[in-house]
C-alpha cells in the first residue's frame, strides 16, 4: 500500500537558517504529494502541494519538487523564522482521493 | 468565505459510551473525509463520504460510522468507546470533478476526544 516516511524530529534551528525535512514515498500510479503544516493546538493547514513529476509547490517561502525519479518530496526554505515553529507533515493521494501522511517533523525555531 | 467547521472542539467520555462529531464543509465542497490523529503520530484515514454514501474506508473498526447529509455535512459516531479512541478527529472537505481528479483537501480545527 501507499506510505509516506518522513524524517524523524525534533529539528532545532536558529532564526534565518537553511531547512530542509525530507520525505520519501512509496505508492503505485500517480499520486500528488502535499506538504500541510500544524501549529500547536490547531488543525491542518495546507502548505504547498505537487500533482506530477518535477513540478515545484511554493507558499510562503517553503517549496518542493515532486522527484518521481527518487520518489522525493523534500520541503526547503531558504531562511526560517521563529513563526515558522509546528508539526510539518507530508502527504500523498492515491486512489480516490485517501490521504496517507507520514509520521510528522517537528520544527523549532530560536532567536 | 466560511472554512471547514467541526464541533464539539474538546469531549469527554468514559469507556463504552458513544459519541457524535459533527463537519460543516468548506463552501462549494461535497466531499467529506474523516481522520484520527493520534498523539504525536500523523493523520490516518477513516472513511470519505460523498454523494451520502461512504466511498472509501480506512482500516478501522464497524465501531466506526458516519453519515452525510444533503447539505454536505458529516457526522462521525463512535460506539464502545476504548481508551485507545483517545485522539484528534480531524474533517478534511473537497470537491470531486468526475472531469478530473479531486482537489485538494482543506481541514478543519479537530476534535479533541478523550476516553477515561
């Protein structure tokens, strides 16, 4: 079935540091990939998203390359800042629109 | 341009007892999907509802069930309530093209349940 790993948390970083959390992912077909973010104490917000190979999700900073040829979706931004703290989790769908998300990375950002 | 509702924010129940969740959905969306998110673990699927019929389902027990009205919203009920039905329900709502593949699934703030 499909399956989504994603690295393991927490990552500290210091303010205008580099990020990148990586996500791998197995599925048959087609899937599109998702990055979705969850601040504390909230729901999910959607961050960025892919539908097909070598296209590049970007919102807010944060961006990701749908890498068919490595099955990658790694989640990078040039420079962090201290809102940018929460849970990132990458997602997939597959058939009939089932989102299969890995287990979450948290992200800490200090001064 | 309402976004995805649930309530109740936070519930309380004791093992064996059952419970409703409710999902209003994002505008325009008649597509109504269902996950648990346990402490510290991602979103995991429990069903989809469109059309007022379940179309997907997740590796979950008859225990749980839902339903879909006219209007799009959802409910998810829980019967036998376990300790281990402790989570965050989350409801995603999208919109299904037959033309094309589904759009994107926004969700709503959770339901915090907790079984003593």
């Amino acid at each position: 079935g499909d399956s989504v790993t994603q690295m393991e948390g927490p990552v500290t970083l210091s303010e205008e540091a580099c990020l990148t959390i990586n996500c791998t992912y197995t599925a048959t077909g087609y899937p599109s990939l998702f990055w979705y973010v969850q601040y504390p104490g909230e729901g999910l917000q959607l961050l960025l998203k892919a539908t097909k190979a070598d296209d590049k999700g970007s919102n807010k900073g944060f961006e990701a390359t749908y890498r068919k040829e490595t099955t990658s979706f790694h989640l990078e931004k040039g420079s962090v800042q201290v809102s940018d703290s929460a849970v990132y989790f990458c997602a997939l769908t597959g058939g009939g629109n089932k989102l299969t998300f890995g287990t979450g990375t948290q992200l800490k950002v200090e001064l | 341009d309402a976004g995805v509702t649930q309530s109740p924010t936070h519930l309380i129940k004791t093992r064996g007892q059952q419970v409703t969740l409710r999902c209003s959905p994002k505008s325009g969306h008649d597509t109504v999907s269902w996950y648990q998110q346990a402490l510290g673990q991602g979103p995991q699927f429990i069903f989809q509802y469109y059309e007022e019929e379940e179309r997907q389902r997740g590796n979950f027990p008859d225990r749980f069930s839902g339903h879909q009205f006219p209007n799009y919203s959802s409910e998810l009920n829980v019967n036998a309530l376990l300790l281990g039905d402790s989570a965050l329900y989350l409801c995603a709502s999208s919109l299904v093209d037959s033309g094309r593949a589904p759009d994107t699934q926004y969700f709503g703030p959770g339901t915090r349940l907790t079984v003593l």
